[in-house]
C-alpha cells in the first residue's frame, strides 16, 4: 500500500514543472538578448543551435536560426550630424530699370510718331508746284531729290534751298496741308534762299495758291534723339 505523500512533495511534485518552465523561457530570453547584442555589434545574426525548450518536463529542441545579412541602422536613416539645416535664401530687390518717359502734355506735337517743338519762325515767300511736267519738266517721275514719292505723307511736302533748309527739316505754312506739320524732301532750280514751293495734287490747285509771303515755323524733335536721314526714310 503507498504511503500518502507529504505536502512538500505534493508541492514539489505540482510546481517542478512549471518551474522547469520558466527557466527554459529565461533561457530563451537571454538568448534573445544576447544574439540582439551580437547582431548589433558584428551586423549579422548569429547561428542559434541546440537550443532546447521544456514542454511538460519533456526537453524539445528548437529549429535552427541560420545566419542572416543584416543592415546596421545606418543604411537607413543618416547620421545626425549628415542632415544639416537648409541654406538661408536672401532676398534681393530687383531695382525698376524700366526707362522712364518723359509725360508729355496734351499741347504737344507730334511728328511720325515722335514729340516736336517750334525752334524757328521765318518769312518766306512760298509757291505751288505740281508732280507733272507742267512744273517739273523732265524731271516729272513721281520722285522727290530725295528719292521719296511725290505720294509720300499724303503728297504734302516741301521743296526747299537745302542751304537754308536742309532735306528733311520739318515746317507748318499757314493754310497749307490743314496747318499740319509736312517735310522738306525736294528742291527746284528757280527756289534759292529764303523760298518754298509747295507740292499740290494738280497744276490747278497750284496755281490756285499763287505767290504769297506768310511766317513759316520751323520744328525740331524734342525727345533728343537725332532727326533720322531723310534720304533713307521711305
């Protein structure tokens, strides 16, 4: 017959196990643990064999970890002191370099697109000729000395001395052209000093004008740039 166990070997017998348990779970651990160390230290995982654990008091061996490339943590993230701060970006004022225009006011004059003013008056005695050969003879080709047509600013243009005033010099004539401004882009054997010979559509409308003596205004530009050449404008 057995004999009844005491309570310390019931206790024993109860609790051995777990306790058997628990110190192979420690075990493991540790292991891990350790291997974690390793790894961090060498890069790679270690090989972890005969590792054993206890199931029911009854030692059971683990599968075997083989050996595994491992990234350090530097291939992923970069150092601290690599990521720096971003550059400051200054601010400069793009200065206005835009030309500035004079205003002009609504009493000015204009002349092929530019700003004129009155330099000059004189008194002159002033004709009327026609582009046909009634008034140019010969030389009745649709062309000025300038090489301009005679249809050049609505065939209203001057000849003149070119002593007195040179190609291209800019007038009014009172009643002549609606008072606008017209050049000087001809010139004629009988007009010498201070004489001007106004260019009429027709003979008609020439002699119409007759002879008179009126205060001719002489223009300049007034944007002080310089008058272009007259024998190049078309």
């Amino acid at each position: 017959m057995a004999q009844p166990q005491t309570p310390i070997q019931l206790g024993a017998r109860v609790y051995a196990p777990i306790a058997a348990r628990m110190i192979a779970g420690l075990a493991v651990v540790a292991a891990v643990m350790g291997s974690a160390v390793w790894t961090k230290r060498a890069g790679t995982l270690p090989a972890l064999a005969g590792l054993e654990r206890v199931v029911d008091g009854t030692p059971v061996e683990e599968p075997r970890i083989t050996q595994a490339s491992y990234a350090p943590e530097s291939d992923f993230a970069p150092e601290p002191e690599s990521i720096g701060t971003a550059p400051e970006i200054e601010l400069v004022a793009i200065e206005d370099v835009t030309e500035q225009s004079p205003e002009w006011d609504a009493e000015t004059r204009w002349f092929d697109g530019r700003p004129v003013r009155p330099s000059k008056v004189m008194v002159m005695k002033v004709t009327g000729y026609s582009p046909d050969s009634r008034s140019c003879g010969i030389y009745a080709d649709g062309q000025t000395a300038t090489l301009h047509s005679v249809w050049t600013n609505g065939m209203n243009l001057v000849a003149a001395d070119p002593k007195v005033l040179p190609y291209g010099s800019m007038i009014t004539v009172p009643g002549y052209a609606n008072d606008q401004i017209v050049p000087v882009l001809d010139c004629g054997g009988a007009i010498k000093g201070s004489r001007l010979d106004l260019l009429f559509p027709t003979h008609r409308r020439a002699l119409v004008w007759g002879v008179q003596t009126v205060r001719v205004t002489l223009w300049e530009y007034a944007d002080g740039k310089p008058a272009p050449n007259p024998r190049k404008v078309r």
